[in-house]
C-alpha cells in the first residue's frame, strides 16, 4: 500500500512523550504514530479489512 505523507503539528510535551514511548518500543516516532493510529482506527471499527491483514502481519514480526 502507497504511503503518503502529512504535516502534523502538536504540542512538544506530546512529541517527546512519543518519542520515549517508541524508543521504548524500537521504532521510529513515525511508527510509533502510525501504529498507534492503526490501533486506534482498528479499535473504533473504521480500518479497512485489507489494512487490517497488514497490521496483523506487521505485529507478528514487531
């Protein structure tokens, strides 16, 4: 799937707490952002099924 890219603007506390969380985690703040949005569309029941597959797929190997 193509990815595309997108400005995001947020407090610095915010970011930093993001960066610690993916540190902790070993990946990227933009990994972290888009695995937590993943998460989050998926929990709410708005991530589409194909979308779904990929983040089951990428989860087995994190």
């Amino acid at each position: 799937m193509p990815r595309e890219s997108f400005l995001l603007r947020t407090d610095q506390k915010v970011l930093e707490a993001l960066r610690k969380w993916a540190d902790d985690e070993l990946r990227s703040a933009n990994g972290q952002l888009d695995y937590i949005l993943r998460q989050a569309l998926k929990s709410a029941g708005r991530l589409p099924k194909e979308t779904d597959k990929k983040l089951r797929t990428n989860s087995k190997r994190n």
